[in-house]
C-alpha cells in the first residue's frame, strides 16, 4: 500500500507544512493494518490542520480510513 500527503502552502510555512506531513505520515504508520494491502491512499490537508492537535488529527485520519474501507 502507498500513502501520498498534498500539503499545499495554504497550509503554511514550510515548517509548518513539513510538520502536518510528519504528522500524518506517523498517523499512517499506526494504521497500516486498518488499510488493505495494494490500496493507494492520498490524504489532502487542509489549513485547519495546521492548528489540530495530534490527537485529533489521528481522529480524523482513522475515521475517513474506517469509511474508506467499507
């Protein structure tokens, strides 16, 4: 399976873009078993994920992976 993170500079800075994609990069790390093998998953932040903790963001990333694979 492959992951793809679109962080665009909406976003913010460059660290704070390279921060959101490390962010969701560990979040999908700790989801690889929820994924089915040979799936292609592409995640887009938005601004506001920027401002979310880590927590909430892994909330939100196992939510719509949950809904993905149904």
């Amino acid at each position: 399976m492959r992951f793809g993170f679109i962080v665009s500079k909406k976003v913010g800075g460059a660290v704070v873009r390279n921060t959101v994609r490390r962010r969701l990069k560990a979040v999908c790390a700790e989801a690889l078993p929820v994924v089915a093998g040979g799936t292609d998953v592409v995640i887009r932040a938005l601004p506001s994920a920027a401002d979310v903790d880590f927590a909430t963001l892994r909330a939100e990333v196992h939510r719509c992976l949950d809904r993905a694979s149904r």
